[in-house]
C-alpha cells in the first residue's frame, strides 16, 4: 500500500469545516454511537435468537452452511441489493449473491441473500408521473435496508446498488445498523456510445422541432446501449465517487467495467474483506465508525472537485444525519471557494466516466486531494489501516490473482483529469445563493462566466409541461427568468426537471439571457443555463418565491452569491404567497401512496427526508 510517512497538513478551511460540523454535531453523534455500541454483539449476532427464531432463518440455506450458521462462529453476510434487469446500472448485479456466497465459505463464514429494495430509472421516469416518486424512493430503500437487516442474524453486510436514490438510501438504512461492518459493491459503467456532446446536439434538435422521434430515440439507443451505469457524470456516478473517497468501497473499484474478470474478482472481495472486518476479528470497522465527520467532509470534497451532482446537496446531508452529523449548504459553500475542479467530464466536459477512470480515475484524483491537504487521510475505511491513502492505489490482475498497484503519478488525460497545481477551475462550482427569495444551490462548473449573472423579468410556471408548451408555441423568444413554482419535496416530491435543459439551452444559444428558479431539483447532469434550484423554504411551505408575480425583474448572481426580486421591500412584505390547486398531484401512478411523506418530509437543506430523527424527544 502507499505510504507517506509525513502527511501533508490539512487545509485550514477543510478543518475550520469540520470542527464546525463536529461541534454542531456534537450532541446527536454521541447519541448515535451510544446506540451502535448498545447494539454490537460481543459474538455473532444470531447467537442472541432463540431455537425457533434460528431454524427460520437457515431452513432454507444449503446443508454445509446450516452447520456453520448452527455452530454460532462464524461470521454470517447479509446481502442487500437492488438487483433488477430493466436498469442498465443495476442487472449485473444478478450473478452477484452467487459469487458472493461462494467467496465468503471459501473465508470462513456464510452469506444470505437477506433483502432486495426498489430500484426505479429516473432516465425512464423523467418528465413523467413517476419521477414524483423518484426522491421519495431513497427513503422506502432505506426502510427496506433496515428491513432486510432487522432480523439480527447477520454480522457484515454487502449493500449492491448504484443509482441516484438507491446508493443513499442503502447507506441511510446501513447507518441504522451501525455497528455492522458494511462495504458497498458496484457494478461498473456501460462501454462508451454516442458521445454526451452528440447526444445533447440532438436532443436541442429535437426540443427546436428540427428532427423527429425516430431520430431522437436512435441517438438515445445509440448512448444507452447496455449493462452498466450511464456514462455521464450524473447522481448515479457520483454516487460511486462517493462511495470510494468515503471509504465504503474496495479501492479503485467505482469504474471498473460490469462483465470483466476483474469486476467478479473485486466482487468476491468484498465478501473476503467484509469477513476480515467483523467483531472479534483484528481491524472490527462498523460503518458507523467509517462514517464520521471527515468521512462527510471528504466527500464533500470530492463532489466539489469532480463537478459532481447537485442532488447531493440534498443526499449527503440526509446520509451524514443518518450517522448523527448535522451539515448545511452553508459548509458546501465554504469548501467549494477552496477545491479546485480536477475533472471534465459531462456535463461539465465531452469526456465521459470511461476516460476518467482510464485517465487514472479515483486514485489520480484522491492522491491529489490528499498531497494538497483538502481531504482527511487519516480515517476509518473497509480497506485497512492505511486509511484514504489506500484509494490511492489501483485494483489489477496478476496470473489470476487480485493485487493493487499504484496508480500513475501522470494523469492519462490532462484535459480530464488534472493537478490541483493546473486545476479547470480554482473552485469547486457549487455556490449557495441567497437574498429575499430564500436560499438555493447552483452549480456553475458547467456554466460559462458570461452566462452566471442574469437580470431579467420572470415567467411564472407552476410546472415543467407550462414551460415546455410556452417554448413550443414560440412564447418564450426573450430574455426571462423562468420561475418554476410548487416543485418541492411537500407539493408533489420534488422531480428533476431535466427534461428542461434542451429548450433553455436552445434559447440561451440564441444569444437570449435565460435562466431557471426552482424549488425542484434539476438533476446530477444540471448543464449550461444557470439555474438556482432546491430553492428552501418551498413555495407550498410558505416560500418567499412564491410572492413573485409574472413581470418582476429577478437578478441570479452567481458571482456573488445572490438571487433577488428587485421588487421595493414594503411592496414584497405585504404580498401573500401564491397557491395552486395540487390535488393532480396526489393521485396515479403510485403517488397515492406517498401522501403521508409528502406530509412529513423536511425541507431540502434538511435533506428533504421523510424520517424522525429524534423519535424520543419528539414524543
């Protein structure tokens, strides 16, 4: 593994950063990790079920695995995966539980497949009825997370999944059960197809009405075209990022290809390795403990300097308080003035995930962020004592074996993946903007300084098909503020509203000034038009946003880190706050269901979450 025997010294702001989130969180991490420790076995945690409760949870397994689940020593695996074969990122996970039971007798102990979550494609829902179900999802898988864990039998867990909601819900129903060491396995990116420039070129050809459906639908199968995540650099592969520099992977193992030898070989890893970390053994590493406050900052860090996606301005701060850490858009702000932008990839390049894991990927990347003092070196991963210096090495096969190797000192790219002495960017393009329309996040990586300051009068919507059917009809051939209202996690479940992109971006290659004000969300491939989104408090929470009336001139300042309606402030204090009739919203395709969290989820700087998470107090 590699080593530095001096560390280089933590920047002053990544520490002022976290010794304000630690302080913060003072009181709720203590109580968290009271409870995990209350929670942890000192011997295999099936030993504290009865007869009964014991012969239900292995009537079914192979008879060599009953006499080790029986005996009550050995460790034992729960499986938890998100395996389905409509998604793309997801259906290679299907050979997984196999590899992984077969790997964990070979070390010793056993494996159960102990639950599957829901797995939904926000690229199939997208602009449609379901993606109201979309943010929502995160918190039904991490109910069932904790579902299939909650029999007790189960000493590690593997959590398989990969996409936008389902990787923060694992992890959130994988910190109830703290005390578990728990690795996280992923299947991988698709080979590379139609390039992300290509594709976005015909999708503006088709919003203009340049092209028809049978071209569009072509391109599309052209650049999603087989198993494996999207090649974007979306939720979904910042998910993965995620998942490595917080130290829940096997090092190096986000990109690598689904359906290569190496992939299985880090799959039956895992199982080897998450056996090596359960009570009783040498390293004992609980995902509680892994989780902790540097692990939040590091990947903090790593979303500023990968351009990475702007939902995990809601998802972090969900995942972090799941572990008893409180953060807010206030220390996103604070970190991105200071971690340079090391990667280009789409939206925020034309290269790919491929090109920047073959650049030399995360462990290019990690080592600069450790040689330059932004990320803590010194935490608890599942990789061993080494901490984050072990990310940054590279998995390969020798003869057949699974070792790591060091990554290149030279990126394979520099138009890629680069230094932080010759960063794309010196800061990490995720502002907060606030002023008298509340507060909201931007991600300006992708935006050009030309286009981060718009003044112009706002355009009212009260949802993406009004905007859309204004574009169509020629309405919006001007200069405007799109302000689209009752998007929010309480008035309909906060959708993407990606499927906007196209016809913004039309009009602002146009020469128009256009930009989007929302209290929904954009999406991980948020794009060239400036757009402050997650706009907190939500109008139907009483938001400022929705005193804005058609024609008010509303400043978007990037630079400065404002968003205001130029309206004279006695005039703005006595207006009311718009509503709307929402009840199309509450009903079809499922969303009947979700009333009860749309009732009780917090607001989006809160994480927008749907859970309690001080059940006692609150009582």
């Amino acid at each position: 593994m590699p080593l530095t025997a001096q560390p280089p010294s933590l920047h002053d702001t990544v520490r002022e950063v976290t010794d304000r989130i630690r302080a913060r969180s003072a009181d709720t991490r203590q109580a968290y990790l009271q409870r995990i420790q209350s929670a942890a076995s000192q011997t295999v945690q099936r030993a504290a079920l009865g007869c009964t409760n014991l012969a239900h949870a292995y009537a079914a397994a192979p008879s060599g695995d009953k006499i080790w689940l029986r005996e009550q020593r050995a460790p034992h695996i729960g499986i938890v995966s998100a395996y389905n074969d409509m998604l793309s990122a997801h259906q290679p996970l299907h050979a997984y539980p196999e590899w992984i039971k077969a790997s964990a007798r070979a070390a010793g102990g056993t494996a159960q497949f102990a639950g599957g979550v829901p797995a939904m494609c926000d690229g199939v829902t997208q602009g449609q009825p379901g993606m109201e179900l979309s943010l929502f999802s995160r918190d039904v898988i991490a109910m069932s997370t904790a579902i299939a864990l909650s029999h007790n039998v189960f000493d590690a867990a593997l959590c398989l999944g990969v996409c936008d909601k389902i990787v923060p819900g694992l992890l959130i129903g994988a910190l109830s059960f703290g005390h578990l060491p728990t690795i996280f396995v992923p299947a991988g990116p698709m080979g590379s197809g139609l390039s992300n420039d290509d594709k976005a070129r015909v999708r503006q050809r088709y919003a203009a009405g340049e092209i028809g459906a049978d071209a569009l639908l072509e391109a599309e199968e052209q650049a999603y075209h087989g198993a494996g995540t999207c090649t974007f650099y979306g939720t979904a592969n910042s998910n993965q990022m995620l998942m490595e520099i917080m130290g829940l992977h096997l090092p190096g193992s986000a990109f690598v290809p689904p359906g290569t030898p190496l992939r299985e070989a880090l799959t039956r890893e895992a199982a080897r390795r998450v056996l090596a970390l359960t009570h009783g053994q040498a390293h004992y590493t609980p995902v509680g403990h892994v989780i902790d406050e540097r692990a939040i900052v590091n990947g903090i860090v790593g979303l500023l300097a990968t351009g990475g996606s702007t939902n995990h301005t809601l998802h972090l701060v969900a995942m972090a308080r799941a572990a008893g850490i409180v953060i807010n858009w206030d220390d996103f702000d604070a970190l991105s003035a200071v971690v340079p932008l090391l990667a280009k990839v789409y939206p925020n390049g034309s290269a790919d995930v491929n090109a920047f894991h073959a650049a030399g990927g995360m462990g290019f990347l990690i080592r600069a962020l450790l040689q330059a003092g932004l990320v803590h070196g010194d935490v608890q991963t599942v990789a061993g004592p080494q901490g984050l210096w072990h990310y940054t090495q590279r998995p390969v096969l020798r003869n057949g074996a699974l070792v790591w190797e060091d990554t290149p000192e030279h990126s394979g790219d520099p138009a890629v993946l680069t230094t932080v002495a010759t960063p794309f960017s010196p800061d990490g393009g995720l502002k907060v903007l606030q002023g008298n329309l509340g507060r909201a996040v931007i991600k300006v990586s992708a935006v050009k300084p030309a286009h981060r300051v718009v003044e112009a009068p706002a355009l009212l919507f009260n949802d993406q098909h009004e905007l859309q059917a204004a574009y169509q009809s020629g309405a919006l051939q001007r200069d405007f503020v799109a302000v689209v209202r009752f998007q929010g996690p309480r008035a309909n479940g906060m959708p993407e509203l990606h499927a906007l992109t196209p016809a913004l971006t039309n009009l602002q290659d146009q020469g128009f000034k256009v930009a989007l004000v929302t209290d929904g969300r954009m999406s991980g491939a948020s794009g060239k038009v400036p757009a402050a989104i997650h706009v907190t408090p939500e109008v139907l929470a009483g938001g400022p946003l929705g005193k804005v009336r058609e024609g008010d001139v509303i400043r978007l300042d990037a630079d400065r880190g404002t968003l205001q309606a130029l309206v004279p402030a006695a005039e703005w204090d006595a207006r009311q706050v718009d509503t709307a009739d929402l009840r199309a919203n509450t009903v079809g395709m499922g969303r009947e269901l979700f009333g009860g969290l749309r009732h009780m989820v917090s607001g989006a700087e809160q994480g927008a979450v749907s859970f309690d998470w001080n059940p006692l107090e609150s009582r």
